[in-house]
C-alpha cells in the first residue's frame, strides 16, 4: 500500500476563498492578511501577530529587530532546520550550539549557562516535532543574563507547556505556514510577540521599512511614504492568507485525528523489538507536528530505504547541523561535540501524521517498519 508521507489540508472553501481574492482588488497585503494575523493572535493568546512569507524570515527579522548583529552570539539547538541557523549568520552572529535532551531532543536548558559568554546576545531554543523546549527556565536564564529570546516554533504553533504557550515568555515566537507544517499554505510564516514596539518594528521591516503597506497607501487620501529603516520583503500576501484564514478553525479537530494517529503507532510499536517512540514531556500539550521513531543508527539508512520500497513515504528530522559541511567549516565544529544530537540524527526516522492518513495506512506503516527492522 502506498502511503504518502504528507497530505495538505486545503478544502473546497479555501480554494473558493482564493478565488474571491483573485476576483477583487487586493492580491498582496491588505484584508486577508490583517483577518488571519487577527484570528492567529486570538488562537495563541498573544498581543500582536505579524504575517510572513516564511518562518525564516520572522527568525531573521525577529533577530535584527532585537539587535542581533556582528560580533554576537546565539545560543540554539544543532538538531534543527538549517534556517534556524542561517538566520543566525545572516546577521554576522556566530551560532553558538548547545546538546540537547536525550529524550525529547529539545535544546537542553540545563547546559545554558556554561555556553554563555561575554558575546553571546540570544537564545534561540526550538521546539521540536511539537513539544516545546522548557521555557520557564530559559526565561529566567534569559531574564537573569539580560538575553533576548526568539523562538522557533515552526513546529509548536498548538503547543504549550506548564501553562506556557509560544511567545509567552520570549521576545517572538515564529511561525512556520510551509507545506507540510500543522497549518499551511504553500510558503508562508508568522511572528508574535506581547511586545508592541517589536510588532511595530516587525511590520515596517517586512516590508522594505516602509511606513505604509500598500492597501493603506491605496485607501484614505494620498500620503507620501517614508523609508524609516533598511527593511526586507517578507510579507504575507492576501492570497496565501486566504488559505489560512478558515483553516486555522479547524486545528483542533486536526490535532484530535493526530493525537489518534500517533496513539495508534505508539500502540502498533509496543512490542516491536528495535523500535523505540519518544516519550512525551509531561505537564505539556503537544501540537504532534512530526511522528518519529528511533531504531539502532546501523540499521537507519537501510529501514528508510527498505520503506521507500514499500511506498511508504519517510523523513529525517534532523541530521544535526554542526555536522554539516558550511557549519563544520566556518565554526570548526566536528563530531563528538554533541553526543544526543548525534545518536538522535542518526537514528531517527519521521513517519506519515496527518489527519487525512487513515487507520489501514498507519497499519500498514507500522507492519512495513517491523518487517524491516527484523529483516535487517
Ligand atoms: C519548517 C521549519 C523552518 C522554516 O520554515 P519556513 O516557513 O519554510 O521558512 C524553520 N525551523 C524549523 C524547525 C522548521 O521545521
């Protein structure tokens, strides 16, 4: 049986949504756009949300608004997408990474402080496959070193932990709206922050550092435009929105079939020798983006091809970034340097969740995954 390793969300009112958009005036940003920033707002409890082209730049944005720039350091996890990263050099700062946990594979809080040093400007913690990093102690690390915190919460946009969900406790929380993500739409991103003049800030550099958009150039009389800061082009147009504007309603339904799916795999690996699932953190609401499974590193590459095979679509979320050859050489990292990410990277596998897989399908992912651990 063929199983996709992704089907997309989009049903017939969004696409009539689009259209709607693509019969009227505005295609860039305007009403669509400042609708869905005011239902993301409300769906994560925040003060203000900036729409993007991609989580990308709200981390690279995000990290210029807050002073990141030559000469400093960021403190971030290797066992992440290598934008969270180049988001990092972009702005000449050096990337400084810490383990992480062996079992969450979250940037380990507790290995913080020794990382820190007369340069370093930012932590930038991600919350992998869903489960948010321990906020509440990187918080007070950041608040007692004096710190700026951006999160990549590319992952977590339903997450929260010990009460605390992205944004609360940062200076922004970043959004990912990229084709698989939980909610998406092609290529698309967000920022959020209870930071008013940071918002301020974010919306003018999204676009050029301008200080109008262009719907509010267009309406109201005629008012010439200033250029208040060296800004870039990362705004979310009205078409993407559109896309996002009735799907964001029904996340919690989509993180119910989720939540299925991935009891379902934890049930169907439990007596399967060779397969380990990831416990989850306790005291957290996981927002189930990735569903990965570890098998011993020898084997690894062998199971995804052996899947491959069989049709059943996999990933590797992630092989760590300080082993990756730009990283390795511009920062002179190397293996051994952090061991959990390491064992994590290479023996990892991401399999199919989302909540258009059905119960045969992950029946058939998991008998396909024991037949080729036990063949190997
Ligand atoms: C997808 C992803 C990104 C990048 O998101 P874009 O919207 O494609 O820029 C960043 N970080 C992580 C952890 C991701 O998974």
């Amino acid at each position: 049986m063929k199983v996709e390793f992704f089907k997309h969300n989009i049903e017939e009112a969004d696409i009539e949504r689009v259209c709607r958009v693509l019969r009227g005036l505005f295609l860039t940003t305007g009403p669509e756009t400042a609708l869905f920033e005011e239902k993301l707002k409300v769906f994560l409890g925040m003060e203000h949300a900036i729409a993007l082209s991609s989580a990308t730049g709200a981390l690279h944005m995000a990290l210029e608004a807050l002073g990141v720039g030559s000469g400093h350091e960021v403190i971030t996890t290797p066992l992440t997408f290598a934008s969270t990263v180049t988001s990092i050099c972009h702005q000449g700062a050096v990337p400084i990474f810490v383990d992480v946990e062996e079992d969450s594979g979250n940037l380990d809080a507790s290995l913080i402080e020794q990382a820190i040093s007369p340069r370093t400007r930012a932590i930038l913690p991600v919350h992998l496959y869903g489960q948010m990093c321990d906020m509440k102690a990187i918080h007070a690390i950041a608040t007692q070193r004096d710190l700026r915190v951006v999160e990549d919460a590319a992952h977590a946009l339903e997450a929260e932990r010990d009460g605390v969900k992205p944004g609360a406790l940062s200076d922004a929380a970043c959004f990912s709206f990229y084709a698989t993500k939980n909610l998406g739409c092609g290529e698309g991103g967000a920022a959020a922050t209870r930071d008013e003049a940071l918002a301020g800030v974010l919306r003018r550099m999204r676009l050029h550092g301008l200080s109008k958009d262009a719907s509010s150039r267009y309406t109201g009389g005629y008012r010439h435009y200033d250029v208040e800061s060296c800004g870039w082009k990362y705004n979310m147009d009205d078409i993407h929105a559109a896309l996002l504007v009735e799907q964001i309603d029904r996340l919690e339904g989509y993180l119910k079939r989720r939540q299925e799916i991935s009891d379902r795999y934890v049930r169907g690996f439990q007596n399967v020798t060779g397969v380990v699932c990831p416990r989850g953190i306790s005291n957290a609401r996981n927002a189930l983006h990735l569903f990965t499974i570890r098998v011993d590193s020898a084997i690894r590459d062998q199971v995804l091809l052996d899947l491959q095979a069989k049709e059943i679509g996999v990933s590797v979320n992630f092989r760590p970034l300080h082993l990756m050859s730009h990283f390795k050489k511009t920062y002179g990292l190397k293996e051994g340097m952090f061991p959990n990410a390491e064992r994590i990277g290479a023996s990892t596998i991401t399999l199919p969740l989302y909540p258009k897989l059905r119960d045969d399908e992950v029946d058939a992912v998991i008998e396909a995954v024991r037949e080729a651990v036990r063949k190997v």
